[in-house]
C-alpha cells in the first residue's frame, strides 16, 4: 500500500523536500508515546509522525 507524506502550517516550510512524497511504510511506533512511521521513499528513508502520513486511495 502506498502512502504520500503531508506536512501543514509551519512545518510545510521546513520540510519542504519530503512533501507529497509517495513510499512505502515500513513500521510504525505503537508505544505511549508519538507514533511515528518510517517511510521508504525514492529518496531515502524518513521518521516523521504519524498524523503526517494520509494513504492514497484507488491503488
């Protein structure tokens, strides 16, 4: 299942190279702390949060 990478506001700006990416994720955090997911993208890997991540839809 492919996932696209969606930064809002602030951090739109200072993440600027990993926006709109497509990739694939490769885990998730289940703790009680911030679940972030790690995504393989055609660039590289990236951690970010998880409420970042949106699937895309109709593949």
């Amino acid at each position: 299942m492919t996932h696209y990478i969606l930064y809002r506001g602030r951090t739109a700006e200072l993440n600027a190279t990993w926006q709109g990416i497509p990739g694939r994720v490769i885990c998730r955090g289940k703790g009680k702390g911030p679940h972030n997911v790690l995504i393989e993208t055609k660039i590289g890997r990236v951690v970010v949060p998880g409420r970042n991540v949106r699937v895309i839809r109709g593949e």
